[in-house]
C-alpha cells in the first residue's frame, strides 16, 4: 500500500506526468537515482558515452526478468524508446526522446542510442520506465488492458 496524491490513469510509465512513485515500485528504467540523486545503473549494468554526447552504449544486465517470468532485454529498450517517441501515443514522455536519432541493438544485451544533438539530462530521462516488448508489441498501448494490470 502507497499514498499517492492522484489515482494513476495507466500505470504505465510514458503516461507519467506527475513522477507517480507507484511507477518505480512496477517498472525499472535503465539508470536509477542513488540517496544523493546521482545517476546510477539499474537494468543497464554500464554503459560509455562518445566524446561528442551523442552515442551511448550500455551493457544490459543479463539477471533481469518481467513478471511474466521473460527475460528482459535489448529489444526492450528499443521498443520503449520507439513508443516514447510516437506521436500518435501521445505520451508525456517524448520530449525527453525527440532527441534520439536511431536505437541499435548490438546484441541480446547491448544497445547503441544515438541522439541528433547532445542532449546532457539524457541518462537522467532514462530512468524511465521500460516496457516489455513481448506483451505490447502491436497493440495500442495508449488503451491495451496493459495500463490496469501491468507487467513490469
């Protein structure tokens, strides 16, 4: 049990527009915030930034898994970026990914982001939540029975 302020209309993640604490206790993001509010690795172990700031590699953790019992992975990743920048969602999130130009996955637990411009706050943004691609995949996530009983 949690108070919150407002009753969550999905608990989905690219519909958070308030920072709803609920989220964190479903879905993990990439990095995470340590007692301090430094970044830190959660579902990616490590990651490298070019000189430029405008590609990222992480390292994915190999031990994470969904509910469901599926591993987690870099097609994850991947698909939550490209559904956080989907106009036709209408998320809050995508303003934080307009600046990505391209997600490659490099293996089952590797993702190259590249950004069209450096964009400083963006290990910060992605501690935001990351979906499951297995369950979404094709299907309207804007109004899927996802956003009720979610799998994180």
């Amino acid at each position: 049990v949690i108070a919150i302020e407002e009753q969550t209309p999905r608990i989905n993640p690219l519909y958070d527009e308030d920072h709803d604490p609920t989220l964190s206790l479903v879905f993990s993001g990439l990095t995470s915030h340590d007692e301090n509010s430094h970044v830190v690795p959660e579902l990616a172990k490590s990651w490298q930034v070019s000189d430029d700031g405008l590609e990222y590699i992480f390292e994915l953790r190999d031990d994470a898994f969904w509910h469901d019992g599926v591993k987690f992975g870099a097609k994850d990743v991947k698909f939550t970026i490209e559904a956080a920048q989907n106009k036709k969602l209408n998320a809050p999130t995508i303003s934080n990914y307009e600046v990505v130009k391209s997600v490659e996955i490099l293996d089952d637990y590797k993702v190259k982001i590249t950004l069209n411009e450096p964009f400083p706050p963006f290990l910060d943004a992605l501690s935001f939540g990351v979906l499951p691609e297995h369950i979404l995949k094709g299907k309207d996530i804007a109004t899927d029975k996802f956003n009720d009983a979610p799998i994180g």
